[in-house]
C-alpha cells in the first residue's frame, strides 16, 4: 500500500519495530507508541504525518489498520480501500479503524512491482509512503 502524506502537520504517525517478529507498526497514537516500547517494541520516531485539520486539506482518505490473529509476521496490514476492510474483517481479521489520513485520490495499490491509479497532487506534500 502506498500513499501521500503530508508534509507536516498536528499529527505524526510513529514507527515501531519488532526485532522478535520481523513486524513493522505505525500509530498516530502517542501513548499506543510508549506502551509497546514497555514490551519490547523499538520505538523508531516520526515516520511521516497524517492529514489533519493543520493542513488545510478537506479531501481525506482513511488509512484503515487491521490486525491477523493468526501470523506470528506480518500481522498488521494497513489499507485505504473500505471494501477490503471490511472483508478481511469478515474472515477474521481484527479491524482496528482508521490510524490515519492521507490525501484524497492518491493512494494507490502496489501490484506485481507496478503502480496502480494516477493522481494530479499539487500543494505541500511528502513523498510516498509504502508499508
């Protein structure tokens, strides 16, 4: 999954790392961060921001977080796309809601190494982000 995010903004959304499994974790919530550090997460900073408010931007798009109770790796996924929420939710996936905002329009799917979809960005913003 990628998307554009702002370049800055009220809301950064941290990095975890978790040497055991492999995982890579993003949040915008700061206490969520610290409480995973207590259990052996390594907190890695600032990853990028979410749109909010600060940015003067109306159009939004949620980035959904979902949890697999069943992989010991790779057991968060983050998605744009509501229908795929919802039924990855439907096959037992543990919907955690949306963590965040990017752009409107410009998320985009990572398929067999090529993007998919176009956008016409203009204004302050960062650079893609992949997870």
């Amino acid at each position: 999954m990628a998307w554009v995010s702002s370049a800055s903004s009220n809301t950064p959304v941290y990095h975890m790392y978790n040497p055991w499994s492999g995982d890579h974790f993003y949040t915008s919530d700061k206490d969520e961060y610290n409480s995973l550090e207590k259990i052996g997460w390594r907190e890695e900073g600032t990853a990028f921001y979410s749109v909010d408010d600060s940015v003067g931007i109306s159009s939004k798009r949620p980035i959904y977080r979902l949890f697999n109770p069943w992989l010991t790796q790779g057991t968060y996924l983050y998605t744009a796309y509501e229908d795929e929420y919802n039924h990855l939710g439907q096959l037992g996936w543990y919907q955690e809601d949306i963590e965040f905002l990017c752009l409107e329009r410009v998320a985009i799917r990572l398929r067999a190494g090529k993007l998919e979809g176009r956008s016409n960005i203009e204004g302050d913003a960062a650079p893609f982000c992949v997870v």
